[in-house]
C-alpha cells in the first residue's frame, strides 16, 4: 500500500505522532495537536494519522466526531463564535447565529464562506454572561446583541 503524504504536517507534528503513536490515548493527543497546528482537520490528516498511528480511518473520524472540539472544515480567517450558554441562550443566542448565517449564506453544515473570510459557529460558554448574548470575533467580544447589530459588526472584519 502506498504511503500517504505527510498531509503538510510540520517536522515538529511528525515527531510528536511518533512519540504518542502506542500509546493508550494517542487518537486524542495526537488529533489535538494535527488541529493546533492546522486549523482543523482535513480528510487527508485524518488518512495519515490513521496510517501512522496503524488505526482504522473509521476509529480516527468516530473520535473526530465524538468529540465536539474537533474541526473538519477549514475555520474562516474571521471567526465568529456565538454564545449558547443558558443566559446567552435565553437572551436570543441563536438568532444571533442564524442572523450571522443568514447574512453570510451559511448554514451549521457549512460553517465557513466560499471566500475563506468568515466562519460561525456556536459555543457554550464565552464567560460573560453578564453582557448576554454574546459573540465574539477573533477574541473580541461584542455583548448585549441584538440582530440588528450584526451586520455593522461583520463589517468591521471584511476590509
């Protein structure tokens, strides 16, 4: 069988696979760290750790799945995550997310925009619940939202 590329992983990543690679564990550490350096995990990650680690690709995407943190698509440069915590939730959480989707043509299946520009995606806590609903874009957190707001916001990150 012919050898799978190193699917763009660093020298750093390669190492760390060998070392974690038989150890009990290692799907997890080693998906994390292919996600750390790469944004997300693609098909073609996902082939190579399952060679190198001498996994089934169906145990490596069951992980990927299971586990909520795991990304299969590639994040947007903007990324736009939107409080579903209790409060943020009660308050209108989710029609922050879908106006956000809605003006940027995606849906929960497709998180990121055509162009790279912008990804969404719900999450469960931002830490400020005070400021309820709650988005933040690149690290900057924007509270007490309304619909209306998240045009102007997106606005600030398209130039």
């Amino acid at each position: 069988m012919a050898s799978v590329t190193n699917a763009g992983f660093s020298k750093e990543l390669e190492a760390f696979i060998d070392e974690w690679k038989n150890k009990p564990g290692n799907l997890i550490m080693i998906l994390h760290k292919v996600q750390e350096e790469q944004g997300y995990i693609s098909k073609e990650a996902a082939a190579a750790v399952a060679e190198r680690t001498g996994s089934h690709l169906a145990r490596v995407y069951g992980v990927m799945t299971f586990y909520h943190f795991f990304k299969t698509q590639r994040p947007g440069k903007n990324k736009i995550s939107v409080c579903l915590g209790t409060a943020c939730y009660l308050k209108g959480g989710q029609d922050l997310i879908d106006e956000a989707r809605s003006i940027l043509g995606l849906t929960a299946d497709k998180i990121s925009t055509d162009d790279g520009l912008f990804s969404v995606e719900p999450v469960r806590c931002i830490g400020c619940c005070g400021l309820a609903p709650v988005m933040s874009v690149n690290g900057d957190v924007y509270g007490k939202l309304t619909k209306a707001q998240i045009s102007g916001i997106l606005d600030k990150y398209r130039g």
